[in-house]
C-alpha cells in the first residue's frame, strides 16, 4: 500500500505574524529546527512507503514551498489556492488530485506547522491509521494529552473498534480550564490533531453526502485547473463560489465512518508563541531569543523574542516581541491567540 502525502501549507509562519512574501524562505518557514517546518512534515514519512507529496498552498507562498520541495530533492505536485476556504474544499482538490494518480489512493493529510518529536511512534499510528482507511474509514489522530490545555479542540473516543483504533464519538471546541481539566481526568479525551489519513474516494463520498454543493464546486475547480510551469492553479471562479468550512464541521462531525487512533509521539501544534516558546531553547531565566542581531535581556523571565535589530528586554515579564519586514508585534503571551485579530486591524 502506497501512502499520498496531502500537505496542507497554508499555517507555519503566516498563522503567526505576516511575514512579507520577500523574505527569504528560510526565515518563512524554519521556526523550529535546521529543517523548514514544510521539510520537516515531509521527512517523518520518510519510515513509511509514500509516494511523491500533494501540496496545497496560496498562491503568493509558490516559489518559497517550490524551493523547500526541491532542497529535498522531491517531485512534488503544487496545488495553489486561488483564496483561502478553509481546509474542507482544499482536501477535497488534493483528494481529486490524488484519485488522477491512483484510484484507490489513501491520502494522508498534514498541515505543514506541527512538530512530532517522536518519528517512530508517528510512523507506527500512521499505518494503523492507512490499515483502517483500507476497510472504508475516515480515521484522525487523537493526540493523548499532557496537560489541561485550552488552546486546543478535543476529540472524545468511543468504544475500541479493535487493536489501537477507536470509535469516533465527538468532537468539542477548546474548553475552558475547568472543562478540560474533567477531560484530561475521564481519559477519552484527546487533543485533535487536525491529521487524517482515509481513501481518496471514501472522503470524496462522504463530501458529497453532507456538502453536495462544496462537492460539485471543488470537483469543477479541480476539473478546470490550468497547469502553469511546476503549478496547478485550481479555477478561481468554482473555488471561490464554496462556502468555507473546516473538514472537522464539513465531513468528520457528521460521518458514520470515523475513527481514532491515539498518538502519543511529542506533538505540538506551532500556531501559536506560545507553542514555539515551549518548544525552543530557553535561557536559565525561560527567555527564547531568536534574534538575528544582537540582544540584551536584563532582568526578564519567561519572554520569546525573534528581531533583527539590536534588541534589549529589561524588566519585562511573559511578552512576545517579534519583528518582521513589514510589522512589529509585542504582546503578552497569554494574549498571543490574537494575533489574527491585530493582523487585520493592520
């Protein structure tokens, strides 16, 4: 069994601060690593029988994910969003893009902004996940937890439907610190991971049961795509008439053919300063520092700063100080989950 490689880009970076598209890839995408986080996704499937890897992103991002696939050395087919429908319509394109290279494609889907720590233990969830795919389900990843986190959905899981697979009972939002602290005790509980491994054609089914009209509009973008050079522009005109929604309100909350299988394998969904000051190197007073220039911190504890210009930080507390070519962000890191927000006022 062959795995095809869906990548979702549309996170790593852009979901943090706007970065302008001239800055050097590198600088776009390498937020924790040597690798860039689009390189990184791709190579902890490296344990696995894949074939070459579907790519979705923005149009304006073409050439940075095109150079990150060719450092690689991988022959990658890129698919560019015309505008952004959330991720139900751009699964569904990569599934049709999959199905034209094989019939009984299994897909496995990826946002391109996670770490997984652990490469064997992913590796080994994804083949339970492919197995269970083969037999017609729509399987997700269900994070096992490690704390109360708020930041997160949840995924309730139902009875074993054998081996490490589980029944998928539900979905919830991000709970507040009382509610997922009862989620962590009930131990059915798990983070969702946004990861989804399914046939092509299972997935294509079930859009067209639940989203009839999203089906019928992304298979005429699909079927109406223009090839120009490495790219395949998917139609404007059909993409944009979908109604955006997420694969989890879209398909997985509604279909009878959900699955779980739980994964325990160092995961951390970067999307957030928060996260990537969890992650990095700190400093013996819980500093990140990831200037590209000189830095003085004097008297700070618990800060994440990423600048170009020679930067001091005396007496501050839990902030984010991030500068770009086209932006300067500073906030406190409990308010970092509204970054989105400050981006469009910009």
């Amino acid at each position: 069994m062959t795995i095809i490689p869906v990548i979702l880009s549309g996170g790593s970076g852009t979901r943090l601060w706007p970065l302008s598209v001239s800055e050097k890839p590198k600088q776009f995408l390498s937020l924790v690593g040597k690798e860039t986080m689009i390189q990184q996704t791709l190579l902890r499937l490296d344990g696995l029988n894949v074939s070459d890897p579907i790519v979705i992103c923005n149009e304006s991002h073409r050439f940075i994910v095109a150079e990150q696939m060719q450092e690689l050395g991988k022959k990658v087919t890129i698919l560019l969003e015309p505008l952004p429908r959330n991720t139900a319509p751009a699964i569904a394109v990569g599934a049709w893009q999959a199905l034209s290279a094989d019939k009984d494609a299994v897909m496995i889907v990826l946002p391109s902004d996670h770490i997984i720590k652990n490469k064997e233990a992913f590796c080994s969830a994804v083949k339970i996940a492919a197995e269970e795919a083969l037999k017609g389900s729509l399987v997700t990843f269900g994070i096992v937890p490690t704390m109360p986190h708020t930041g997160y959905g949840y995924i309730k899981a139902g009875s074993c439907a054998g081996g490490k697979v589980f029944d998928l009972e539900k979905f919830v939002e991000k709970p507040d610190l009382e509610t997922a602290k009862k989620y962590l005790a009930e131990g059915t509980y798990s983070w969702n991971s946004g990861m989804f491994v399914f046939k092509a054609e299972t997935f294509l089914k079930e859009l067209e049961h639940f989203e009839p009209v999203m089906a019928e509009l992304s298979k005429k973008a699909f079927d109406n795509a223009t090839k120009d050079s490495d790219f395949v522009r998917i139609n404007k005109d059909a993409f944009e008439q979908i109604k955006g929604n997420s694969i989890d309100y879209a398909v997985m909350e509604k279909t009878k053919k959900g699955k779980v299988v739980k994964l325990d394998a160092g995961w951390d969904d970067v999307g957030s300063y928060t996260a990537l000051h969890q992650i990095n190197e700190k400093d013996k007073n819980g500093n990140v520092v990831c200037c590209q220039s000189t830095s003085a911190i004097i008297d700070s504890k618990g800060n994440y700063v990423n600048t170009r210009k020679k930067t001091a930080l005396i007496g501050v507390e839990n902030l984010v100080v991030v500068e770009t070519d086209g932006a300067l962000l500073i906030c406190n890191m409990d308010k970092s989950q509204a970054v989105k927000e400050a981006a469009t006022l910009l």
